[in-house]
C-alpha cells in the first residue's frame, strides 16, 4: 500500500463519491469498513502541508491499522508513532524503531517486557508525570536488573481561565516551570531512567473545532478562547522547555493535535507535533474554520427491516465515539443523502431506524454508509477495511482487531 501524492478529490461532489463506494463494494455484505486510497492521500499530505515542516509523530489510537500507518510514516513529513498502552507500543516495536506511549502505564507484564529487552528499551519512551510512575517502574524491576527506560514528561497544556477557570483536558499534574524542572531533575538524578521529551497536549484546541454546526456565536467564543490559551501555551510552553534543557538533552518535544498544527508549528518550543485523527476525516472534525479533511474511513450497514415506508432499520449503528455523551458522538449516515435517527431511538447497538426522504427509497438488503465521529475508534468494530482505488477494491487491510489485538 503506497499514498497517492497527487490523489483525486472526488469527495467534493459527495453524491458521486459515496455512490462509486457503494458501487465499488456491492459485493461485500455488510457490516464492513472501507477506506478511500485518494481521500486517505489527500489527508495525509494536506497534514504535512499545514505542519509547515514540522515533523508529525503519528497517533497510533486515531488509526489502528499497522497497514495505514506504514504507508503513512512512508510520507516524507511523518515520524514516530504515539501509541496509547505501553503493550500496543511493544508491539508496534517490533517493526517501528521511534514510539513514544501518549500516557502512563502501569501494565506490569509490559513494563516487564520492556525493562528486561535492549532492543524495546531502546525504541520505546514511557510517559509520566510524577515520581510515583518512576517509582512503580522500579516496583516491577529495580535499575540493577533491567535496561534504561527512556521517559518524556508530560506537561499540562490546559488553559486556566479566569472567567471560565480549567478549559481543556484533565492529563497532568505539571503545569509549570519549576514543577517540571523538579521533576526533570528526578528522572535524571536517578538510576534506571533517562529523560529524553517533553509532551503539552493542548486539547482544548487541538481536539474543538470552531466551527459547530448550527451553533454560529459558540463558534466565535471559541475562536477567541483557543487564541487566548494558544497565547498563553506559548509563553509557559517555552519556559518550561528552556528549564528542562538546562538540565537534559530532550530528544524532542512534542505538541497538538490534527485541529492545531499550525498554531502548534509556529510555536517555537516544540520540535514536534502529534496528529492521526485527520488522516480518516470522521465528521467531528468537520467542524474546523482552517481545514477540511476528505471523509476517507467509513463503514457500512444493510437494511434489514422496513418498519413503514417512511422508517427504515439498519442492523447494528450504536458505534457512539467516546467523550460527552450526545448527538454529535453517534455515527453520521452519509448514504444515500437524506436520512436521519429516530430523535427517541437513535443508533441502536442491534438495530438503527434511520428516517428521512430517502428512507422512503430503501429496500431490504440495501445498505447505508455511515462516517463515525471519531477516527480509531471505527476499528474496533471492524476486523478489516476494504481499499477502494480507481473504482474498486484493490486490497483489504487487517485492524489491529483483525490481527487479534484489542489493547483498550
């Protein structure tokens, strides 16, 4: 599998696009994935495009799909994998020789796995945020027996507002620069352990689009408050980097996500972004004033009841996104055009009346093509994806459920 460097953009008649999908795997019985080659191509080098030069480290928990993410770490612009449990990490190891875990671990048996192997040691870096994480690191194997563990750091990159007071993720203890110098200056003063990165997340911009549909004055709210934490980000970001490095060599540090890599490129401090999200284009980041992905992940689900002429039921639906539960976490149907949930029954785990214009149209047996809200989630539902290419499918690519691997 190889992206597309110069792919269509087919998707901008949606009409056209979804129905060559559905032509091109009428085959198939449903349920199934599906993966556009071009809209995948187009995503991947339009990231790089707004990274501006900036190395993106790959997020393994926005694809799960070690086929997808060769081809895209093959894209001059891509680096490393940040994987989401130490034992997907060790995994990945085996074939990628950069991945840092995204969060802390406390997976014994992986830690276990990783203390006790040079070549794991030397390719994957653990997450932490207190001396309590290098403390159970020790638990499982003291410094005397086993290898260096590489370790980043991980910052708190949420905004404290003065009117609207913690806005963002909820990830770290540290959020200033005297309290990453002393942890900095733990892991270095301390056997068994060397600090190689630095990770601010800053999901407050990186993970909110701007734009909310029918939500127009909210959407202008956010704009001013991403700006603002950009801003202070920026300044705290950077003292905390320059006291790290008086005391180690960072390797790298790392920041953002698909929604901010261009505010995150611009900030000097960071030497990397972090992005996966935007390479399928799931609906929620639709919601974006600076860029929009192509709709290249999507499954698909048969008519298999027709309650009335104006209700028709597809089997299974209820693939709800993570996050705050509402509308927005259930999976969009795209096709054919004009369909909506029940408001009472929504998508169901076994079955999802859809109703709407076109639900007069569809007959037992038909299919609806849905996108889900987020990205790597889609994966966990299917064991593998068929690749459309030119029309028709051109291969089938394994998920990590596919492979036998299910890691959280």
């Amino acid at each position: 599998m190889k992206l597309l460097s110069t792919p269509s953009t087919a998707w901008h008649a949606p009409e056209r696009y979804w129905r060559e999908l559905d032509d091109a795997t009428s085959a198939l019985d449903a349920p199934f994935g599906v993966i556009c080659l071009d809209a995948l191509s187009y995503n991947a080098f339009d990231m790089v495009r707004r990274a501006s030069g900036v190395p993106i480290r790959l997020a393994s928990k926005s694809i799960r799909v070690r086929e997808v993410m060769d081809a895209v770490l093959a894209v001059d612009g891509f680096r490393g994998v940040l994987a989401y449990t130490l034992a997907e990490a060790l995994w990945l190891a085996d074939t990628i020789d950069d991945v840092v875990v995204g969060y802390p671990s406390v997976d014994r048996a992986a830690i276990a796995a990783l203390g006790t192997s040079p070549a794991l040691a030397e390719r994957v870096t653990i997450m932490i945020d207190s001396v309590e994480h290098l403390d159970f690191v020790d638990s499982v194997l003291s410094p005397q027996h086993r290898e260096t563990i590489r370790v980043c750091v991980d910052v708190d990159a949420a905004w404290q507002s003065p009117l609207l007071g913690h806005v963002g993720a909820h990830r770290s203890p540290v959020r200033s620069a005297a309290q990453a110098r002393t942890l900095a200056s733990s892991v270095v003063d301390r056997d068994g352990f060397t600090l190689v990165g630095v990770m601010a997340y800053e999901a407050q911009i990186a993970g909110v689009g701007n734009r909310p549909s029918g939500r127009p004055l909210f959407g202008r709210v956010l704009d001013v408050v991403q700006r603002l934490s950009a801003t202070e980000l920026r300044e705290r970001r950077g003292e905390i980097v320059t006291s790290v490095r008086e005391i180690a060599e960072l390797e790298f540090v790392n920041g953002g996500g698909t929604g901010s890599l261009e505010s995150t490129a611009d900030d000097p401090a960071v030497t990397e972004l972090a992005a996966g999200s935007g390479l399928f284009g799931p609906h929620l980041f639709d919601q974006y004033s600076h860029f929009t992905p192509a709709p290249a992940a999507a499954f698909a689900l048969a008519v298999d009841r027709k309650y009335s002429p104006h209700i028709a039921t597809v089997h299974g639906g209820g693939w709800i996104a993570s996050g705050t539960a509402g509308p927005d976490r259930m999976p969009q149907p795209v096709w054919p055009v004009g369909l909506e949930y029940l408001p009472r029954e929504g998508a169901g785990e076994v079955q999802s009346p859809l109703t709407g214009h076109a639900a007069e149209t569809l007959q037992i047996g038909d299919r609806v093509f849905f996108r889900h809200s987020k990205a790597g989630e889609l994966s966990e539902h299917v064991n593998e994806f068929a690749l459309v290419e030119d029309g028709r499918i051109t291969d089938t690519i394994a998920t990590y459920r596919g492979e036998g691997r299910v890691f959280l």
